[in-house]
C-alpha cells in the first residue's frame, strides 16, 4: 500500500502515513469537478498482449466515476491488512487531485492504478506519487499490475511528471518485485509508516519524456 502527501507538493517522506489521513479525509470532502471531467474524457488506451488467466483482452483506459466501488472495494480487500484503505483509497479517487487508471476485460475490471496529479489549476508537478495499484487476487501474476504500473508512467509523463515516487511495505514481496521489476530504486525505510504499524519503503524512478516531449 502507498501513501500520500498530496497536499503538500515535493515533501515526501516528512508526514507518516497516520498523519496524512486527516488531511486526505478533507481532500475527499471537496466536490471533484475533476475526476467528473475525467471521467467524461476517459481515453482507451490500445493494448497489446494482455492476456489475463480467464482469456481475453485486457485494456487499460481512465477511470470513470462508476469505477469508484470497484476501487474502493479492491482497495478494502488487499490493503486492510495495512489500515482503513477502502475509506482511504476512495477519498483520494474523489479528491479531484488524483489521476486513476482502470484495467478491465470487457465491461470487468480487474485492477487499478492511481497516481498524485494536484488540482487541475495548479501549476504540474514534476515530482509526483504512485498512490495505489491493486489487481484483482484472482488475477495476479499474470501481467496486468506491470501493464498498469507502465500506463500509469505514461500518463504521469503526459502530465509532466519527471520523477514518481512510491511508499510500499517492505513486507509486500509481490509489490516490492514488482516495483524493482520496473526500475524503481529504494532510498529510505520509514518505521511505523502505515496505519497497522507496518514500515514503508519509499522508492522511486525517473520517467523517461513523454513521446510527444511533453514534459521535456
Ligand atoms: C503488486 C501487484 C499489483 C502485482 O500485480 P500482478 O498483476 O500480480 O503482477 P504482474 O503479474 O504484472 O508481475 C510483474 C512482476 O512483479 C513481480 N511479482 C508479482 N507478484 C509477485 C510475487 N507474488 N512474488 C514475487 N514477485 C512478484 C515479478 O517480478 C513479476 O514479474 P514475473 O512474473 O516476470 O516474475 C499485486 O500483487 C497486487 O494487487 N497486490 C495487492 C495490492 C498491493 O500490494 N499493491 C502494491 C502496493 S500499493
């Protein structure tokens, strides 16, 4: 599970995950114009290859506002172990400051992953934070949460984004391979980081430019 500092641009690492509920709880209580006009512009994204283990394509495209149960319910499941991250999870999709990304076989989704944007008016970060990905259990290991990780990437460079960082328990062997997999480099141990007590590494990896430049 990662965390969040949403509200406070660049300062990774300063706050402990207990901290930062407070302020992520008053983030979800603002109207989020943001992830509604997102919603209405959801992209597909072309997916080749994406076989999950019950056949079919897999597709990733951006997330729509009725995807917000899914991700709260996948978010309850894998992440209570860590604290309430059903509640979490879901104020950060409705915050308006989160871009949320949606994996799905046909009309099903299957995983997500969700990464720190700011408020729409604000100026872009470049540096910003992988908040969450999750694949349903059923479906692990079959490729989607690297799919993911790599759509979310590329999003986040679309959106200028240079450097993204990540907090995952040191105690997630399936995270942790996967975020090494993909060229994430650890820098610190925070002890005691999430909710139930777990420590957190932060990791981080820096994204090569978007293809059209964009955050060149
Ligand atoms: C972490 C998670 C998203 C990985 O998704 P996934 O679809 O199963 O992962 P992939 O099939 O794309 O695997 C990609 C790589 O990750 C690593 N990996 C995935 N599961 C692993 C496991 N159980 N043990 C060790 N490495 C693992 C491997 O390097 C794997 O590559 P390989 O299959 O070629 O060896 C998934 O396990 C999950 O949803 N876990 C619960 C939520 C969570 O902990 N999220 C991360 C913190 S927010």
């Amino acid at each position: 599970m990662i965390a969040s500092d949403m509200g406070h641009q660049g300062r990774f690492g300063k706050y402990g995950e207990t901290k930062r509920l407070g302020r992520l709880r008053q983030a979800g209580t603002r109207t989020s114009s943001h992830q509604e006009s997102r919603a209405t512009q959801a992209k597909q994204r072309p997916s080749p290859g994406g076989v999950g283990r019950k056949g079919g394509r897999v597709r990733i495209r951006e997330a729509l506002a009725s995807d917000a149960d899914f991700v709260g319910r996948l978010s309850g499941r894998v992440f209570r172990v860590y604290g309430p991250y059903r509640e979490t999870v879901s104020q950060w999709f409705h915050s308006g400051q989160a871009i949320t990304l949606i994996a799905h076989r046909g009309g099903n989704p299957v995983g997500f992953a969700m990464f720190s944007h700011g408020s729409p008016d604000s100026i872009p970060r470049r540096h910003s934070e992988l908040l969450a990905i999750a694949v349903l259990p059923e479906e692990h290991r079959t490729g989607i949460g690297q799919r993911l990780l790599g759509e979310a990437e590329r999003s986040a460079a679309e959106h200028h984004v240079t450097r993204l960082f990540l907090h995952t328990a040191g105690e997630n062997l399936s995270a942790v391979g996967l975020f090494e997999k993909s060229g994430y480099h650890p820098v610190e141990l925070k002890t005691h980081f999430y909710p139930a007590g777990q420590d957190a590494l932060l990791m981080f990896k820096d994204l090569p430019p978007a293809r059209d430049g964009r955050h060149a």
